[in-house]
C-alpha cells in the first residue's frame, strides 16, 4: 500500500506541475486507477493558480494508459471575478493519457435551495464491521470497502463505505476524487461470475460543498447504469459523507469490452 500523500512528497517539480511516479499497488490493469490520476491532476491545478475558490466541478477524459513515470502538468485556461478554469494533463512516455478541465468557484448568494434526493441515512460501518480490501497489487489494496447489497438491489446498482487505508495529510478534496471513482462500473453486476472488461472513458463530478468533510475516513459511494447496450454504458454516481450529507454528484461514460 502506497500512501497518496507519499507519492505527492516523492514528486519533483517541473515546469507547471510536477514529475510523479505511478506505484504497481494503484494500477488497474494496465492504466492508473482513475481517480488517483484525478487526485494527482488536481493536486497541480491546485498549485498552478494562488488563493483559488472552492473546486466546484470536473470534466475527465481517460484518454489512454498511464503507469510509471508519469509528467503531472497544469495550465490556467481562464480567471473570472468567481471562476477558474484550469486544465490539467498527466503524460507518459505513452503519450497523453489523462486530460481534465477543472472549475474552481465562490460560493454566491442564491434565493435557491434545493437538495431533493440526494439524502442518504445509513449509518457508516462499525468499529467491528467485517470490511473488504483488495489485493496489495490492485489499486483496491488502498482501500476498505463495505459492500451494501440489500440496499442496492438494481441489477446493475452499487452502494459501498469506502475509505482510503491512509487518508492522512492530504487535501480534502483530493481525498474526495481519490475516493469518487472506487467502485467498479455499475456495469459490470450485468454479467454475474464473467469477467468482461470494462474502462471509464470520461467521467463528470461536480463538488456539491467547498469543505468536503467526514468521519474515520468514510464515504457512501454509489453508481447506477439505466442504460447499456452496443458496447457503451452511462451511469450516474453520488458520494455522502458519513453524516449523510451529498458531497458530490457524477456521471460517467464506460466502456465495455465484451
């Protein structure tokens, strides 16, 4: 198990960003578990740009493999009176493999106040819960799970604790991307004991608070398709902390190989 917060302290800087080396223990397959390539590329969109607001939405595209030696590199795109827009690109000798588009905004006031549906009141694990880990050689060793099956009872429908092994001395919201894209894609419940490869393409979250915040590490993660056929799968996902308060709302193009 390979900390986030010690991948971060071994990078070096570079022009706009940082050179990082992908760990073995947070590939999935041959690419970098997406949200650990988020984590990075959010970590130097953070830095490119001083005192920037909250992080309010994300817009990926998983464009390709990424293990190894990887080029972590940030650009500002544009800087508003209540917005910044910052790209960021990680890179490696594979070429490009991971592109996303960050929005980072202020609070405003608003007459508007609606959060219709997005309650969740599950308690989070017990002390003595029986919790699941993956292998030390897939990204899920980085992880405890808590799989939920009786209150996701869709044919293709997760809900899951989840919580990084080590989420100390890292950013609250690069703990949130970390964690946002842990579960495997509702997809892959449609094909019962047979494995078909499945691969997230692109991936849009959107920030429902500036401070995300929780306890002992943990967050309900869930992912829903309603819809997949000729090779292609939408799902939307939701992550609340463990008080149940909505803390982010996704959507995600994946593909299935199979």
């Amino acid at each position: 198990m390979t900390p986030i917060r010690e991948i971060l302290a071994a990078a070096t800087p570079i022009e706009g960003g940082f050179r990082a080396q992908i760990p073995s223990d947070w590939l999935q397959g041959r690419t970098a578990y997406g949200g650990l390539s988020s984590a990075l590329a959010l970590h130097a969109a953070q830095g490119i740009e001083p005192d920037l607001p909250p992080l309010r939405s994300a817009q990926v595209a998983f464009i390709g493999p990424l293990s190894g030696d990887v080029r972590v590199t940030a650009t500002k795109l544009r800087r508003g009176r209540t917005a910044a827009f910052i790209q960021a690109d990680i890179v490696s000798d594979a070429g490009l493999g991971y592109r996303a588009v960050f929005v980072f905004m202020a609070e405003q006031p608003s007459r508007v106040a609606l959060s219709g549906g997005l309650a969740a009141t599950l308690p989070p694990p017990a002390a003595d819960a029986k919790l699941y880990t993956g292998p030390d050689e897939f990204f899920t060793g980085n992880f405890n799970f808590l799989d939920l099956k009786a209150e996701a009872p869709g044919e293709a429908e997760w809900l899951r604790w989840a919580r990084l092994r080590d989420y100390a001395g890292i950013d609250p919201m690069v703990e949130v991307l970390a964690l946002a894209d842990a579960l495997p894609p509702a997809a892959f419940k449609l094909f019962g004991k047979e494995f078909v490869p499945l691969s997230s393409v692109t991936w849009i979250v959107n920030l429902l608070t500036p401070k995300p915040a929780t306890t002992d590490g943990w967050w309900l993660l869930s992912a829903e398709s309603q819809h997949a056929v000729n090779g292609g799968s939408s799902q939307t996902m939701m992550l609340w902390n463990a008080d149940g308060v909505p803390i982010a709302q996704g959507m995600q193009s994946v593909a299935i190989f199979g």
